[in-house]
C-alpha cells in the first residue's frame, strides 16, 4: 500500500539522488536503443516520453483490485499522480491530461 504522502517522499528522494546516485538516476533516466537501432522510450523502471515536446517520467503500477500512474515532469517540477481502488479503470489517462492542463496553465 501506499499514500500520495509515500510517493511524494519517494519523488523527492529520487531527485536528491537518496536512493540512486547520480550515475544510476542517469541510466534509469536514459532512453536507450535496441539492437536492431530503434529507440525506445523506456529506461531502467521508467518510460521516459514527453508532453507537447517537453520530457516526462511515468511510472505506472497495479496489483489485484488497485492501479496508480504518476508522472514527472523534471523541467517544471511538476508531479501528478493518480490511485483507482478498482483494476477496471486505470488512472493513467485522466493523469497525463492533469499533467498536460498543468503544463498549459504555466505558459
């Protein structure tokens, strides 16, 4: 189990380099190529896209009867997360668009 508190402390900890350090943030944080040359949009535990062009961190996860979504974005110190008591509505849609409007409202 965890709280939106446990997952700020975990986002917080993860930028001040507490449980990685600065190397491993690096590769975790790293788009990588397959070996056929094709770049994926994945890093160690972390799909690694973009919102109107600017770079994200998402983070999703589920087990029986609960999903959760977060996703960072590094350059505005933006955090949105998500929680469904229910494994039949993810919140990962509803996430990015908090995060997009959260973008928007900043320009």
């Amino acid at each position: 189990m965890s709280t939106l508190d446990d997952m700020l402390k975990w986002q917080i900890a993860l930028n001040q380099n507490l449980l990685l350090n600065q190397k491993e943030s690096t590769k975790a944080f790293t788009k990588y190529k397959l070996n056929n040359g094709e770049e994926i949009e994945y890093g160690y535990g972390w799909h690694l896209k973009n919102i109107n062009g600017i770079p994200t961190r998402e983070h999703g996860g589920s087990i029986f009867g609960f999903k959760s979504m977060g996703v960072y974005i590094p350059s505005k110190d933006i955090y949105v997360l998500g929680f469904s008591n229910c494994d039949c509505n993810s919140p990962t849609q509803v996430v990015k668009d908090i995060a997009e409007l959260a973008l928007k409202n900043l320009q």
